[in-house]
C-alpha cells in the first residue's frame, strides 16, 4: 500500500472519531515503524490544519475590516454628532406660555405616550441593537419629568432615567408640545436643538452609537 493510499485511511479513521493513539496503534499493529506512522498521520492531519489556519486569519481579517470601517466612519460620530451636545437649553419666555395653535402648555400632560410619539416622529424608527450592544434607549428630560425609552421594533417609554441610555434629550415643555403640533416634527425637533432650546448629551461611546444606527437619526436632523 502507497503513501497516498495510507493518508486517506487514515483521514478516514480521523473522520469516523478514532483518536491518534489510536490510529497510531492500528499501524503498530500492522508491523509499521513508528516514525513512518508519524509521517502519515501528520500528512493525514495537514489539511484540517491549513483550513482551520485559514479560517481564523479570514476571523482576524474581518474583524480587522469591521473595525477599520467603525475607525474610518467614527469620524463622522464626533463632538458634533449633535452640534450643541451638551449645552444648556433656555427657553425664550418673550414668546409667551401659548403654542401656535393656541391650547395653553399647561393644560398638556408629559406622558410616556407623549415622548414615545415624539421619538418616532424626529426619526428613531431605524435605530436597532448591535451586534454587541443592547437596544438603543433614550432619556428624555422635560422640565423636571424624567423618561426613558427603549427602541425596539417600537418605542416603549417608561418614567424616570435609564443609567443604559445611549443619549439624554433636554427640553422644556414648550418645545416637545410645539414639535408634535408641528407639521415638519423633524424640522422643528433639529431647529430646537441648533438654537439652542432644547440640547442632547452624548451617553454611550461612538462604536456603540454607530453599531446602534445613530448616524441615521444624525443624519435625519442635522
């Protein structure tokens, strides 16, 4: 019996679960050496070896590629990811306590609901979880009411603040009544923002936002 034909026994013998020493012994047996045993195994085990080898370098090289590509685009995600993030927004009281279409704010009640609404018109719909993050969620601050919601499929909003929250939105009760009053809510909401009246702190690190979909609602409002 040849060389070749040896190997592919003995890959066949890999292959149906026998172990090296056993394979090694059924050699032995046979009246082979054990150095010439060694050579055919190794010869037999080669292949198996080169396309594991090769699939943890195509595991590196992608990871590689994925993380150039958040490096390349996290340029994007940066201190103006929302231009004013973290500045204080103040309502300009000279315009008075009404909305545009005349129903006192203090009438209107902040309610989970309400900022839900509010989300999923300025554009939240295409923010998801990432492959290694959780669902997108957001803290909401209005006046002094606290809520947060969770962004999954649909927007589920729940009173007080999350310590998961990927960003914090600021606003007095003026503005959220005036954004979903508003024809344009985007418009409105990302007028808000830039003057100035309302404000965004950035939670969560910049790979995190951009797995999440972030640049989506950045994109939406700048």
């Amino acid at each position: 019996m040849d060389d070749k034909e040896l190997v592919m026994r003995t890959r066949n013998s890999f292959r149906v679960g026998k172990s090296r020493a056993e394979v090694l012994s059924g050699f032995q047996k046979r009246g082979y050496k054990l150095a010439y045993a060694e050579k055919i195994i190794e010869k037999a085990q080669k292949p198996r070896r080169v396309l594991l080898f090769s699939f943890y370098i195509g595991l590196v090289v992608f990871l590689l590629l994925v993380i150039a590509y958040l490096l390349i685009n996290d340029s994007r995600i940066d201190a103006s990811f929302f231009p004013i993030a973290g500045k204080v927004g103040v309502l300009d009281d000279s315009s008075g306590s009404e909305d545009t279409l005349g129903v006192g704010f203090d009438g209107i009640e902040i309610t989970p609901e309400f900022i839900s609404r509010i989300l999923e018109k300025v554009g939240t719909e295409e923010l998801h979880g990432g492959l290694f993050y959780g669902e997108p969620i957001i803290n909401f601050k209005v006046g002094n009411q606290e809520f947060f919601s969770v962004i999954g499929g649909e927007v589920e909003t729940y009173e007080g603040l999350s310590k998961d929250a990927d960003l914090q939105f600021n606003a007095p009760k003026e503005e959220v009544v005036s954004v979903v009053n508003s024809n344009n809510p985007k418009e409105m909401f990302r007028d808000s923002i830039l003057s100035g009246r309302a404000s965004v702190d950035i939670l969560a690190g910049k790979p995190e936002l951009f797995a999440k979909e972030y640049l989506s609602l950045y994109d939406s409002l700048k």
